[in-house]
C-alpha cells in the first residue's frame, strides 16, 4: 500500500515522454499535469455556456511541454505565441500530451485495457 509519503514522491516527478518532431529540428518532452494544472485547463477550454473554446490544444501544450526534468517552459499567458506554430507539430504534441494525461476516450480506453 502507497503511503503519504510515497505518493507526494512520485507527484515530485511527473511522467513524461519525448517526442520527435523533425520540422522543428529536435525534440519536445511533454509530461503529465497535475491535479491543479488538469482542472486549469479544463476551465480554460470552456466558455459559460459549456462549449470548447479556440486554441483548446494550446491550453494543453502551455501546461504539459516541458525541459527535461518536467519543468514547465511556458507559461498559461503563452498559449497565443504557441498557436503560432505550425499546425501538424502542434497536433503531433497535442496527441502525446492527450495520451499521456487520458484525455479523450480513447486514451481512456487504451489505459483501461478497452482498445
């Protein structure tokens, strides 16, 4: 059984993975939110009448791209200059973060064994 202890240790270093994207010349790691970020970012792609807002993928990517000991390289008032990127790399980050962080059904099936 996980104590107190062991669980805030494994929260102290998010799972992450890296992905490549050529276009860009390199690679980008993304890692898995935390309970604050994943509520953030669920308030930050819905409106008032409970409809996904613009740049739903870059409100992902603002709080999961990271440097390689999952510090977070933007900020949540970074989400414009990211949108300025090109849109397949985005998508490609997008993928991985969302995988990662069991968003959407599929990712939710795949980590429940239902694929």
């Amino acid at each position: 059984m996980l104590s107190r202890e062991s669980i805030k240790a494994a929260a102290q270093s998010p799972k992450m993975t890296t992905v490549d994207l050529p276009a860009w010349g390199g690679q980008v790691n993304v890692r898995v939110m935390s309970g604050t970020e994943r509520n953030s970012w669920e308030q930050s792609i819905t409106d008032a009448n409970q409809k996904t807002v613009a740049n739903f993928r870059e409100q992902l990517l603002v709080r999961t791209v990271c440097d390689d000991q999952g510090n977070r390289i933007y900020t949540d008032s970074d989400v414009d200059e990211l949108s300025a990127c090109s849109a397949p790399e985005l998508s490609t980050l997008y993928d991985a973060a969302a995988e990662l962080n069991l968003i959407g059904r599929k990712a939710r099936d795949a980590a429940a064994g239902n694929s």
